[in-house]
C-alpha cells in the first residue's frame, strides 16, 4: 500500500504534466475554433519544441534563454507551413474535415520520419533552468522546474485572455469561431486567421515541450503520447474552451500520476481512456462546458 508521502509525491508530479497537457489542449481549441478542424498533428509541436532547443543548446551552445527565443518562433513557423501547404490547399479544393484532419495526422508522421533521419533516435533532454533543488516540504520533493511551469503556464492563460479580448486579432479569431462566414462578411480575413491559429498553437506547444523536456526526455516519437492526452483533456474541459482543456490537463495529469502509485505504470494510459469514457458518457459536452457557455453569455 502505497504511504501518504507516495501519494502526495505523485499528485506533485500529476500537476506539473497536466499542466503540460492542459496546454497542448489549449493549442488542440485554438485551431478547432478558428476552423472546426482537429489539428492531430498538435503533439509533434510539442516534441519539435524540445528538441529544437536541446539542439540549439548542446550543438551551437547557445544559452537557454536565447534558444528559447529562437526555438518558439522556428516551431510557430512550422505551424504556418503546415497550414498553407496542406490544410489551406485542402480547404480551397472543397475537402471534407475528415479528410483534412486525416492529413493533419499524416503531417505528424512525417514530420517524426524528418525529425528521425535528421537528429536520430536518441532520447535528448537538457538542464533544468534553476539548477539545485529539489525543495522539499516534508517527504514531498518539489523540484524546481515545476515551479517554472507553473509560473508560466499561469502566464501564458493570462496572456491568452489578454489576447483573446484586448487585441483586434484576437477578437477575429474569436468572430471565426463563432461564425466564420459572417466573420468574412463582415471583412475579417479568415485565411489569415487560420494562419494566426497554426501559428499560435504550434508556440503553445513549443512552450510545452520547453518546459517539460527537463523534467523527463525528447525524442522523435514523443510527439505522439502528448498529443493524445492533450486531446482527452480537451474533450474532458469541454472541446474549444481553452480554460476547460488546462482544467482537464491538470485533472487528467493527477489521476494518471495516482494511477502509476497506486496500480503501476502500465495503467497510465487506461487511467487516461477511461477517465475519456466516463466524461463523454456522463458529460458529453465536457466537465467544464456550463462554465465556459456561462462566460460565453456575458
């Protein structure tokens, strides 16, 4: 049976990966409200962002702070091509959802082939940006990277409300997604709306994987695991409410931690889908949809 300290310990852990994924889910509602598409290739951002930056800091040793600032606009930029050399092409030719998200999916898989050949297999990870630690509050270590996700995850919400209400570009995006046809009528260009969607979702994901990257690894495949729990996350905060996807994050982050102590890490991942079983049968707008049509009203 696992002790209390086990148990606080891994609720400490749960948090700072939900908070992870809470912002992959946030990057998940970014482009889904800009254009109704589910963008599947959102966890390669992720891997992208870490492995940029390890890259730029072990091979041309620059400090962290400047390949963060190089890192984050390299993988906004990737989140642009994607969108005007497949989705936007996809989109004018009169393709099916499906078929674009299918392509969206297709877009990770080679970006990961890419990413393989180019740096290989082996699994990257660099320093954390405070070094010493951990602090310790009795048996519970606390180390201090999840002090920076925290602190910057709480950022970038606010950041991301200021965006959303105070800024011409954000009150477009937010136009596009209630109605992008009456959005253009009324001159909003939703091309390029579409463009500052890809944009901002993929340095979301940067961001995600900048931060946790110290915390565990990078590798080409990574991608892929982050990309599916910050998909339940979005789903269980309620698909499109940003807020709702980092709540669902940080609920799914915990259980899936209490899961690993309590049963062993094999039942991670059935932690995750049955925690998405649960919520789309009993909530199937989200746990957090009331809230986020409540905002959505005033």
């Amino acid at each position: 049976m696992p002790s209390l300290v086990e148990f606080l310990q891994s609720i400490v852990n749960g948090i700072g990966l939900g908070l992870i994924y809470g912002l992959v889910g946030i990057g998940f509602c970014v482009i889904y409200n800009a254009s109704g598409i589910v963008n599947f290739a959102q966890g390669v951002f992720v891997m992208l962002g870490g492995m940029v930056c390890q890259v730029l800091l072990a091979e041309l040793g620059l400090p962290i702070w400047l390949a963060i600032m190089v890192t984050i606009p390299l993988v906004a930029l990737s989140g642009m091509v994607m969108e005007f050399a497949i989705v936007r092409p996809m989109m004018h030719r009169g393709a099916t959802l499906f078929a674009i998200i299918l392509a969206t999916l297709a877009a990770q898989i080679m970006i990961e082939r890419i990413t393989l050949i180019t740096f290989g297999d082996r699994p990257r990870t660099f320093s954390e940006f405070t070094s010493g630690g951990p602090f310790k509050i009795g048996g519970v270590a606390i180390g201090y990277q999840l002090f920076w996700i925290l602190g910057c995850g709480a950022l970038l919400v606010f950041l991301l409300w200021l965006f959303f209400t105070r800024t011409r570009v954000g009150r477009a995006l937010r136009a596009c997604s209630q109605n992008s046809e009456a959005a253009q009528l009324l001159g909003v260009p939703v091309s390029q709306m579409m463009l500052v969607a890809f944009a901002l979702s993929a340095a979301l994901g940067a961001i995600a994987g900048i931060l946790v990257t110290p915390t565990q690894y990078t590798a080409y495949n990574v991608g892929t695991p982050f990309g599916v729990n910050g998909f339940i996350a979005a789903i269980i905060g309620g698909f499109g409410r940003a807020g709702g996807a980092l709540a669902g994050g940080l609920l799914l982050g915990v259980l899936q931690a209490l899961a690993i102590v309590a049963l062993g890490a094999g039942f991670k991942n059935v932690a995750a889908l049955s925690a998405l079983l649960v919520v789309l049968l009993l909530f199937p707008n989200g746990l957090f949809a009331g809230f986020g049509s409540a905002a959505r009203s005033q």
